[in-house]
C-alpha cells in the first residue's frame, strides 16, 4: 500500500506581544491561588512579573553562567531568551506558575510597594488535577540572598500551602495535594540539600534522562558518535507525601521556618 509521510517541522511560535508578555500581565493560572496564604512575616511570594521583576533579576545576577550551571535549558543566561522561555514554559502552561521571592526583612527604598526585595523566584510546575501532585521548581535564590532564610521560607510556604486541605480553617487554606516532587541534576548538591533539610526524601535516579544544551559542560560524555552532541544528565528525584506531611515532615518543615538563618 502507497503512502507518504508529509510532516513538516512547525515553525517556532511566537508570541503576539512582546517579551514582557501580555498587557496586562495575565499569569493564566488553572488552580487556585490564594496569595495571603503564600507568605510569612519574612517573605511572600508573588506573580513574577517580567515588566516589573526581570530588569532588577537579571542585573543581579552577575555570572548567569555560573548562576544556570544545572539549569538544562538553553538561553536562560541572556534576559531576552529567558523572557521568552518563561512565557512559553511557564505563563502559557495553566497548569504552572513563577513567582517571584520577595524577602520582607530587607526593604528596597526604590520599590516601597513590593514590601522588601527581590531575592529570587520559585515556581509550581506541572500542576496535576487528575493525581493531586505538584513539581517545585525553578528555585533561583539570587547571589546576594543565598545563604539566609529565604530559600527554606519560600520552599517551606509552598509545602505548606501545597499539602493543607482547602479551608482546613478559618485562616489556613491550601490545595490539598497528595505528592509533591523535585528534579535535579544529580550532582546540584545545594539543591538536593535544601530539598532533603525540608523533608523530601530521595527517591531514585533517572539515568541519562536530558540531553543538555551545547555549552553545558557540567553533565556526563555520550558514546562516540552519538545522535546528538549535547552532554548527558542524570535527575534526581526527590519527593514528599501527604503521609509524609503528616508523620513528622510538617514539624521539620516548621523547626526549619523558625530559623533565619
């Protein structure tokens, strides 16, 4: 029997607005958010909002480089790609959403109305309705904030936020998710720290699982001749329960928060 194979690559989309994203900023998000639960009297989060955040994020960053090392995505170390990479990977997926980090213990006199400065983002990735589960991701606590609070406090809020039931009471509300998970490259021992410090545990390795971009040198050497020329990475895969949460992770996650540094 005849037959063809017509398939054309489709050209990369482009977005109808510029790299700020759309006006105004629609962060398209398919679950609730209820941002006076995503805060402590330390830190609060927020929309990342480009047209706000990105100019103030990039400028201190000082070696992107070095900052994205374990990062798998290209482009991420020049503020108009990872612009665009963000809309794309991020605000045009209802099912995540990037937030900016914003630490209540140091106000910034130039942006009084955010309530402290901008030390990082963190992220919800690949929000699941159908298995109540979550990815945190894109923990990038900016140089000048690494070290200090904010990392457990923006991790902590959102395990928090994550596990409590829907109107559990008056004053705490939640998704009321069942899992929540955590990717990273196998050798980022600074992530898998922090993960481990707020209970998630260790679940196995995927093998070989990303092709990194050309440049990343930080990732393990394919077989000779292989397909692509891009090193390996393997994941790490570290992840909480709502079991968990209940026998004893809540606690840690609790001693941890009550800590500033």
């Amino acid at each position: 029997m005849a037959y063809v194979n017509a398939y054309q690559p489709p050209p990369p989309a482009k977005p109808a607005y510029g790299l700020h994203g759309p006006v105004p900023y629609d962060i398209n998000v398919a679950f609730p958010l209820d941002f006076t639960q995503l805060e402590t009297p330390h830190l609060k989060l927020t929309p990342f909002i480009p047209s706000i955040h990105a100019e103030i994020y990039h400028a201190a960053i000082s070696d992107p480089a070095h900052f994205y090392r374990y990062y798998p995505f290209p482009g991420l170390e020049e503020p108009e790609s990872y612009l665009l990479f963000i809309d794309a990977f991020v605000r045009q997926n209802p099912y995540s959403v990037l937030f900016a980090i914003i630490d209540r213990t140091a106000p910034d006199p130039d942006h009084p109305e955010w309530g402290g400065k901008l030390a990082g983002t963190i992220a919800l990735v690949s929000y699941s309705p159908t298995n109540l589960s979550v990815e945190i991701g894109a923990v990038c606590i900016l140089p000048a904030f690494q070290r200090t609070h904010v990392a457990t406090h923006a991790v902590g809020t959102l395990l928090k936020y994550c596990f409590t039931m829907p109107y559990a009471s008056q004053s705490e509300s939640g998704l009321g998710l069942r899992r929540i998970h955590w990717y990273a490259h196998s050798d980022n021992e600074p992530s898998l720290r922090l993960a481990a410090r707020m209970g998630l545990k260790h679940e196995g390795t995927l093998k070989w699982a990303l092709v990194l971009p050309v440049g990343k040198v930080l990732g393990k050497t394919p077989r000779k001749n292989d397909l692509l020329e891009g090193l390996g990475r393997d994941t790490a895969v570290m992840a909480t329960s709502w079991e968990d949460w209940e026998d004893g992770a809540r606690e840690i996650v609790t001693i941890q928060m009550a800590r500033m540094e």
